[in-house]
C-alpha cells in the first residue's frame, strides 16, 4: 500500500487570474501472488479513497472545477518461462 500527499499548489495563471489546486492524497495498493513457478497474478487499486481534484481561484468554498476521476483496478497475469 502506499498513500501519498501533495500540498495546494499553483496550476496556472487563467485570464491573469492564479487558478490553485486544493491537496492531493491518494490510497493505492497492489498484491501480487506467485501460482507456480512462471506464473503470477497481480491486482492493483489507485485512488481506493475516491478524492476529487478541486481547483479554485481566490475561495476554497468555491471552487472553479472539480474532477471526480474514480477508483481505478488492474488485474494481470505474468508469465516467464525461465
């Protein structure tokens, strides 16, 4: 598992307006689990807590866009003969 963590922080400047971006946190996971010899499965989650990406010019409480991206899931199989 690994949760990363970013601060507020600039996007860019819109009509000569500073348009920032609230925190980043994200929950992602992985499991990988060896069958037999050559042969794994591997399962991945990004962004398990569902956050939004909020960006807002001059108030937090209103934001000029919100973006709900979802949870995302990987599922794999690996196989190597040697």
């Amino acid at each position: 598992m690994a949760y990363s963590y970013r601060s507020e922080f600039l996007v860019q400047f819109d009509r000569s307006t500073r348009l920032f971006q609230e925190a980043l946190k994200s929950l992602d996971a992985s499991l990988s689990y060896k069958l037999w010899s050559g042969l794994s499965l591997s399962l991945d989650g990004v962004n398990l807590t569902n956050e939004e990406i909020r960006q807002f010019a001059t108030d937090e409480f209103r934001p000029r866009a919100v973006y709900t991206n979802g949870r995302y899931f990987f599922a794999g199989v690996r196989w190597n003969r040697y």
